[in-house]
C-alpha cells in the first residue's frame, strides 16, 4: 500500500505545482538534479556552535571537547562570543587598537585583568595549536591527542545585531562587533564556512532580511538551534530557509546545540541538536569541504541510514521516523510517506527537494527530527 500511495502522489505533482506557483510539468523536462550525498566518505557527528568559559560557557576548551568526544562527537567548533580581548599586554602591534594596556572596553580606565569575550583587541584562538606566548590563557588542546574531536577553529560574532558563525577564520585578530564584515572575507579565503546563527526570529521576514544583510556572503543557515529549543522559544529557521531557497539563494542548513550550559542544565545544554557530515577524511580541511559541498544534514536525534538519489529518484531511510516529507520550491509538500523509507521521483519543475524526517517518539523537547540538504534541481538550457 505504501508503494501505491507514493506513486499516486508522484502523480498528484502536478495540482501541488499548480498550488505552489511552480512551472507546469509539461514544459522541457531536461534537468540536473544535484545531490550533495553523491560522495565517498565516512559520516561524522559534529556540533559547531558552542561556548566555553572563555565567553560565556560552563566548561574549559578541554573539559568541553572531552565531553563531547565521550558522547562519540567527531568534529567540534567552540565558537566563543567575540573571543579575546586585549591579551597581548601591548606586546603585540597587530593586535593592539589602542594605547592603553587593558583598557579593553575603550573608556580610557586601565583594568587590573583583561576581559575575555569584550570584543576589542579580539584574538580567534586555532584550538589545535599550542596558544600564543603573550597569552594568559592555559586552554589548548594538542594535536597528538586523537581521543578528543577534531578542532575547527572558529568563532561567533556579531554585527549590527545579528550573530555570525564562522569556521575556519584564520587564528589571529578579528574585528570588534558592529565594525565591518572583514571577517567574513578572511573565513572564506581561507577556506572556511560561514553561518547566520539562531534567525527563526526571522521567518516569514526573508525579503526584510536580505534588505539588510546580503545573504550571498553566507553559506549556510542554523535551521535548528538547541539554545532556543530547550528555552522554548524560535528555533526552527526552516520556514525561513525555504523563503531564501525559494528566492534562488543556495544555502545549507545547519542544527547546532549553542551549548552554554553544565550538562543536565535545563535551557542550552550540550547534545541537543548535532550535525552529520560525510567527510572524506577526518581533518579540519576534510569537514569543511564537506560542509561547502552540502554533505551534511542536521539532527535533533534521529540518523538517516540511506540519503541520496539513484537517477532521478531520491531515496531516504531514517529508522525511527514516522514520517517522511519531500518539500520544494515555496515550501510545497511534494510528498508525505508514513514510515522509515520513501523514494520521489523529481520532476524537474522542483528547484529544489529536501527531506525532513520526524521520529515516532516525543520526549521532552518533541519528536525528533532530522533534516537533509536541498537536492538543487537545475532546468538544462540550450
């Protein structure tokens, strides 16, 4: 009955184009369906939106990988608020921006102690690396140690209100909030990936966003943050995600736990949302590439077992789901299944298909979910 149900929706495709505003069916059907799952590689468990003491978290750099490492988490990025301020006692020109030693908030009062997270004279630390001899800071985490997860070193910053995740930014000196976007440019030319962090706020507001900010900077939204979820308030930005699919912007979509608290902590604990990635090797480089070429998906508990196309149909397995839902262009519902498995064959009038699988059990926080990347579908031109 399954099988029945999915190809008479299959064949319903046309009235939900009709609804949605999509093209007919009966025009060219030459398309390339792009699936991000077309590689060959190992799937990692990863978070990267998380905060240690040095900001405003519960834990040290290597209490907080050692926690997650224990939890089997594979890749890591602490993406402290804004990172150092004013460490390098004036010893170091490059990051100093004013005269005044420990003067970290500019208000021209010499401080006994720097402040870490301040926001001026910020310093992004590379967590694999031994810390800068100016630094008072004993948080590290060595290379050798391959018990812990790998490190992407990254930070969130903030700009004219908004929260900006970045992995990869190069170790060195970022701007103070609200100074300029530099930052952006710098985390992609040096490979890195760059997200706009907890904007459920947002939904149904895409034109007012990309008003203000110029998405074509960014590659990726946080769909799902852990922060807000266990606070009850906004925290799935898929809504919003279809907006900016559906206007032509290709971004990811990323499920991060924003941890800030000891674990058992009611609001912003750790292991609430985490993210796949089907890496090719188990390295700062490898992860990246994975997260800039989609092959990822994002996760409040459960896993797909099976993600990806064979032809023109894309196939999905997600043990535990109770159903499975294949949605398009202008959040149309193209295709519901009740159950583990489904397959839809793409029509080539989509832009785009993901999937968003929904567990069969609730637990405090609701049912579990599980969201893949957008299969592009790309009209072929003569």
């Amino acid at each position: 009955m399954r099988r029945v149900s999915e190809i008479l929706a299959n064949l319903l495709f046309v009235f939900a184009l009709a609804a949605s505003g999509c093209d007919s069916v009966t025009d060219d059907p030459r398309f390339v369906l792009h699936d991000p799952y077309a590689f060959a590689g190992t799937w990692y468990r990863g978070n990267f939106h998380m905060h240690s003491s040095h900001s405003d978290g519960a834990y040290h750099g290597v209490e907080l990988a050692g926690l997650y490492g224990a939890q089997g988490y594979d890749v890591l990025c602490i993406s402290d608020h804004n990172q150092w301020g004013d460490q390098d006692g004036g010893s170091l020109s490059q990051f100093q921006t004013d005269t005044i030693v420990h003067d970290w908030n500019g208000d021209g009062t010499v401080y006994a102690e720097n402040v870490p997270g301040s926001g001026v004279e910020a310093y992004v630390q590379d967590w694999r690396h031994s810390r800068p001899k100016w630094s008072i800071d004993a948080y590290e985490i060595r290379p050798v140690d391959e018990a812990l997860p790998v490190l992407i070193p990254g930070a969130e910053t903030s700009y004219a209100g908004w929260h900006i995740g970045l992995l990869g930014h190069p170790a060195g000196w970022i701007e103070a909030p609200g100074l300029s976007l530099a930052f952006v440019t710098r985390t992609h030319d040096a490979g890195g990936f760059v997200f706009l962090a907890h904007p459920a706020l947002w939904n149904g507001r895409g034109k007012h966003l990309t008003g203000r900010l110029d998405m074509r900077q960014f590659d990726a939204l946080e769909i799902m943050n852990g922060l807000h979820l266990t606070k009850g308030e906004p925290a799935d930005a898929t809504p919003l995600w279809d907006e900016l699919l559906t206007m032509g912007y290709r971004l990811w979509g990323l499920a991060n736990d924003d941890a800030h608290t000891p674990i058992g902590s009611p609001e912003a604990a750790p292991f609430t949302a985490f993210h796949m990635v089907l890496a090719s090797e188990r390295s700062v480089s490898g992860f990246l590439e994975a997260l800039h070429r989609g092959s990822s998906y994002g996760s409040t508990g459960l896993t797909f077992s099976k993600l990806g196309s064979e032809g023109d149909v894309i196939v999905v397995t997600a043990p535990g789901a109770a159903h499975l839902t294949f949605i398009g262009r202008s959040a149309t519902i193209l295709l519901q299944v009740d159950g583990e498995s489904a397959s839809y064959l793409v029509h080539g009038n989509e832009g785009y298909v993901r999937v968003e699988a929904v567990g069969s059990e609730s637990g405090p926080l609701g049912p579990t979910r599980a969201w893949s990347q957008p299969f592009f579908v790309e009209r072929q031109t003569d």
